[in-house]
C-alpha cells in the first residue's frame, strides 16, 4: 500500500513538473519582437532639458547578441535651427537587455513658429521582427510645443509715461501716442510710425510739437536708429525696447542733445 502511495505521488509531482516546464516553454510562444514605448511624446518648448527621448524595447526572450535597430527619422518644416538629431538613425539593444534610447535635442526661441514635431518608425532590427503595424507601436511621434505668444500689431493709439528723463526735471511726463503700421518685412519684422519718440518729454518740458519717428521690431525686440529731430534740428533719435505679448512695450531712447528717456507704452 505504501509502495502505491509512493507511486502515486511520483507521478503527481512528475506531472506537476511537465505543467511547469511546459508554461515556461509556452512564457514566449512568439517570435521576439522591437517596438516604441510609447506612440506620441508631448514636451514644453521652454523645457529645461531641451531633450526627448523615445525607447526602442524587446518584446520577449532576451537576446544573445546585440540587436540593431535601424530607424526612419522626419521632422516638421520648421524644426530646423531649433531641433539637433542623433549622428545615426541605428539604435543598438545590448545583448542581455530589453531597450535603448533615442534621444533628441532642441531649443527654446523667441519666435511664435507653432508647434515643433519629430516622427521615429522602426525600419528593421537584426535578429528580431519588428512589431506589426496596428498591433503594437513601430512609431513615435514627439511634439514640441511651442511656448511663444502670436506677435501683436502694434498699430493703434497708447497711452505713454517716461521716466528716468534727461532733463531730471522732466521725469514722468505723460502723452497719448498712435502707432501706425509702415512695411511687413516678413520672418516677424515690422517697420512703425510714432508720432512722438519722446514719449511726452518735448510737448511736457519744452512745450514743443510732438516728435514723430520711426522703429523697427524684429519679433519682440525694438530698435531706433537714426530718426530725425524734426523739431529743433541737427540731432537723431536712437534708442532699444522690447514688447509683450499684448502690444504694450518699454522704449528707451536718447538723442545727441542730451535729451534721454525710458518710455512705457500701454495700449488704449
């Protein structure tokens, strides 16, 4: 009796055995695999990595040798200058491992081009098959978006403070100003009239005319350069400010005279 207990439970436990071995045969009943971990990837253009990275994995048994993964690479037309790509579009899993990166780069700028993106598909991989289309991920997307406001057309009338004045005595007189629109010189540079640079301080402290001249903007920056003073003669107007995004903008400015300012300029 004991002899066919024993037997019994030889059996059982042989049994056992073979269920085991046999799901362990059945853990990778496919052929192995690359893919992309994830199918879209969404980063901040003002990001302080100013990095991306998409992950190549294996689907199943670890390898014996290195897997190399070649991989198709586009970017949107106005990623360039801003969005630095790897030297090669080959990726290489180590042997042993179940992944590797592919890692791209990219600035932060001051100019509202939109929304920045870059495509990664897998083309082929040695050794393994690549993931079928629909079933799981051969491609990624990385978008990189844009964190600059719309450039505002400064044409319209404002209201006007200048302060740090030369003459001292001058400090925080006022005006209301307009700004007309001149020439779209394209890439977000724009030529302006104003119809008083001195931001009050002729009218206010010398109880002169208005000074109209004209300025430049290259997407958020503003210059000055050489306009001249229509009301005394014999001087120009230099000066450089920058502007937000709602249209209000700070110009300092100064002219051979010695008449000086720093001008704050809000939308009416």
């Amino acid at each position: 009796m004991k002899k066919l207990l024993y037997s019994l439970l030889m059996v059982a436990a042989i049994t056992a055995c073979d269920t085991v071995n046999s799901d362990l045969t059945n853990e990778f009943d496919y052929d192995p695999f690359v893919s992309v971990d994830a199918g879209s990837i969404t980063v901040a253009e003002d990001a302080e990595s100013g990095q991306a990275t998409v992950n190549i994995i294996l689907t199943g048994p670890a390898q014996s040798s290195a897997i190399t993964v070649e991989l198709s690479v586009t970017t949107s037309d106005n990623a360039a200058g801003n969005v630095t790509l790897p030297s090669s579009n080959t990726v290489t899993i180590p042997a042993g491992e179940f992944s590797a990166p592919f890692t791209i780069s990219y600035s932060n700028n001051d100019s509202p081009d939109g929304d920045k993106s870059v495509t990664v598909s897998i083309v082929s991989a040695t050794g393994v098959a690549v993931a079928t289309e629909g079933t799981e991920r051969v491609g990624a997307t990385i978008l990189i978006a844009d964190d600059d406001c719309d450039i505002p057309n400064l044409a319209g009338d404002y209201s006007v403070v200048t302060s740090e004045t030369s003459p001292g005595g001058c400090e925080g007189v006022t005006n209301e100003v307009t700004i007309t629109l001149v020439e779209d010189l394209g890439d977000f540079q724009y030529v302006y009239e104003l119809s008083d640079v001195t931001g009050g301080l002729y009218p206010n402290c010398y109880q002169s005319a208005d000074n109209p001249g004209q300025f430049a903007t290259d997407v958020f920056a503003i210059s000055m350069v050489d306009q001249p003073d229509v009301v005394y003669g014999g001087d120009v107007f230099n000066g450089s400010g920058t502007m937000d995004c709602d249209g209000n903008f700070v110009l300092t400015w100064s002219n051979g005279f010695g008449d000086a300012g720093t001008s704050t300029f809000t939308r009416l």
